[in-house]
C-alpha cells in the first residue's frame, strides 16, 4: 500500500472517529454541516463557462460559482481526502448534468475528465471518477439510466497548468488526451456528458471534447460541480451568472 493512499485512508477513519469542523463553513460538527448540506441539496445548475470559450468547448452547466464554502468542500475532497463528501458534492454534479443533459431517451454516459497518473499516485485516489460515480448513483435513483465511461486516456504528459493563462492552457494541452478505439464503440447509442469538478478556462473541457470527437463520438454537453467567475463574465452571452452556495452559517 502506498504512502497516499494509506494517508487518505487514516485521514478517511479519523474523520469517522473524531468530531470536526465543517470543511465548507468551519461551523457546525462533522465533515458537512447542516446548512452547508441543505444549501448544496438546494442549487440550481444552469449555463456557465468561460466566455468567450475555446474552440472545442460543449454548451457547459454548472451547479454553482467557485466560492467559499462549495471552494473549500471541493478542495477538501481532491485533495484532502475528505472521501464523504462525495455524495453531496456528487449530487450537486448530477443536478448540473441534468441542466446539461436536456431531454431525450437515450441512457446517459458521464465522461470523467482523467487526472494525470502522477497527481492520482499522490492523492491515492481518483476525485473526478468518485463523484462521477456518486452522481450517477444520483441520477440513477431519480429514474435517469445512468452510467460512468472512464475512457479519456493520456497521451503524453502535460505541465502543471498553474499559472499558466487560458491560451497556454489551450497549447499545453492539446492532443493531451484520445479514447482507444476498442472503448470508443461501446459509447454509441448514449448520451455523452463530459463531468468535472471544476472549470476555469475551460482548456481540460475543450481537450476531453476534441478526443471524444476525434473517436466519432461527439459530447452532448459538459457539467461541473462549479465554475470560477471571470470579471469579464460567467458564461456565453445571455446566460446567468451563477449562484454562490451560502450555508448560511
């Protein structure tokens, strides 16, 4: 067992044993607090994304801005191990991929967009599949058939993107990603919803979509638990800035 894995592991248990601070608000005991919870149950996904947004990029929703306390419940799950949280975090994504999803019959495939190898080895565990799982789970239980397609793989590796402006992000990682052709078959028939944590410039989004269509199997949208808020804007001309969750704590 690795090093990582047997910390977030220990961090997992501690959290089960011993009473904590909110993780969002640093209120109210336990890893989730009670009004941090009803706010999150309580979000409106809509449109949001960078604008304008690169080329590649599907219509995008979101569940809410990137601001405390949903910041912090986000960064405790990636990179905290605060493994809990998936379950509300993952029903905030799921009420965005319904926004995004729109109407049809076809069951739903959510997309995960991969962490490197290097960045999962460290966190000993991979975010994005956990809360695409519990999201699924979500959408599941509401009658939505709904499943994860873990397909994106890595082609090369990439820089650290921080610090790095929307248009180095855009040239680091294009080509980065390609779905093998023996997995890209079994996606025809779905309907194809890219999933993240969060969107910024929307470069990781636009490279998932550009390998989806590559492989003949087009996204129909994409859907992230948050989106940061530009000062230029939230999203495509006409679409809703997006809501800040309050726990009112």
């Amino acid at each position: 067992m690795t090093t990582s894995l047997t910390t977030t592991l220990t961090t997992s248990l501690l959290d089960l044993l011993l009473p904590a601070r909110c993780l969002g608000c640093g209120g109210g005991r336990g890893q989730l607090c009670g009004g941090c919870r009803t706010a999150l149950a309580r979000l409106t996904a809509g449109p949001a994304g960078p604008h304008p947004p690169p080329p590649d990029l599907p219509p995008l929703h979101s569940a809410a801005a990137y601001a405390d306390p949903l910041r912090q419940l986000l960064i405790a799950h990636k990179e905290r191990g605060a493994l809990r949280l998936a379950g509300p975090l993952g029903a905030a994504l799921a009420a965005a991929v319904r926004s995004a999803a729109g109407a049809g019959a076809a069951p739903l495939l959510l997309v995960p967009v991969p962490s490197t190898r290097r960045a999962t080895r460290a966190r000993g565990h991979d975010p994005m599949l956990r809360l695409a799982g519990a999201a699924a789970r979500e959408l599941h239980l509401a009658g939505i058939a709904t499943r994860v397609a873990p397909v994106l793989r890595q082609t090369r590796p990439v820089a650290d993107q921080a610090g790095l402006d929307a248009a180095q992000r855009q040239l680091n990682l294009r080509g980065a990603l390609a779905v093998p052709a023996r997995l890209a078959a079994r996606l025809a028939g779905h309907r194809l919803i890219l999933v993240d944590d969060l969107v910024t410039t929307g470069a990781s989004l636009a490279e998932a979509a550009r390998a989806l269509r590559t492989a003949g199997c087009p996204p129909r949208a994409a859907a992230t638990v948050a989106a940061t808020v530009r000062r230029s804007g939230t999203g495509p001309p006409g679409a809703p800035a997006r809501q800040t969750l309050s726990s009112g704590s």
